[in-house]
C-alpha cells in the first residue's frame, strides 16, 4: 500500500492512505464517507505509547470540526524501535470534499510526553 501523506515527528512517521467510500456514501442525503489507514512508524531509540488523538477536520464550507480522544480504535499501542502499528478508521462528511489533520500524543519509555504530527491530508469524493 502508498501512503503518499507522510510526517515525520522526532523519529516517528506517521504515514496516512485515503479512500472514498462510494459505497457507504449518500450524496442524495449529503453524506460522503472515507476511509483512512494510518501507519505510525518508530524510527527512534526508545519505545513510544500511543495516549491519546487530537483531529481537525475541515468540511467543504470551510468549517472546523475537532475530535479529542483516548488512544486510536480502543488501543493505546505501544510501539517498539524499528516496529509499526496500523490501524483503519473513517471520517462521515456532509460535504463532498474536506481535509483532516492533527496529532497524536505520545510517551516515551523515559516519561517524556510529546505530539507528533498527523500530515494534513484532502477528503475527495471526485
């Protein structure tokens, strides 16, 4: 799989692929849906835990949605050096097009807390 939306936060990728959904969506009923796999890459020395997400969401008319939470898909992985987690989640719209980005708050095995970066990356129907 390309993850062509990549950042890169003191050693950790982040790399994210998006797919419109064509069947979960209703442009009829100003629903569009996507999906989004993200792949959390631990270049660095130390191990690293997965706390908690931050979202922005921007719709097609330009407003913000933000979305703070616990771990990602119920977990709060702990990702070794040289190791990866993966995990697919979705975002509902009810515009045809947006863009999502945010951060990812994280742990190190030595207590230091620190965001990472979630590349922006569009939402598009078309």
């Amino acid at each position: 799989m390309l993850f062509p939306n990549v950042a890169v936060t003191r050693g950790i990728a982040v790399r994210v692929a998006v797919s419109y959904l064509v069947e979960q969506s209703d442009p009829t009923s100003d629903r569009w849906f996507w999906s989004y796999h993200v792949r959390i890459e631990n270049g660095g020395e130390v191990a690293v835990q997965l706390l908690s997400r931050s979202w922005t969401i921007i719709d097609g008319r330009g407003t913000v949605h933000e979305v703070v939470g616990e771990g990602v898909v119920g977990e709060m992985p702990l990702i070794a050096p040289g190791a990866s987690f993966d995990y697919v989640s979705g975002c509902p719209l009810d515009t045809p097009a947006g863009s999502m980005s945010g951060t990812y708050r994280m742990v190190d095995e030595n207590g230091t807390a620190f965001d990472v970066e979630i590349p922006r990356f569009q939402l598009l129907s078309a």
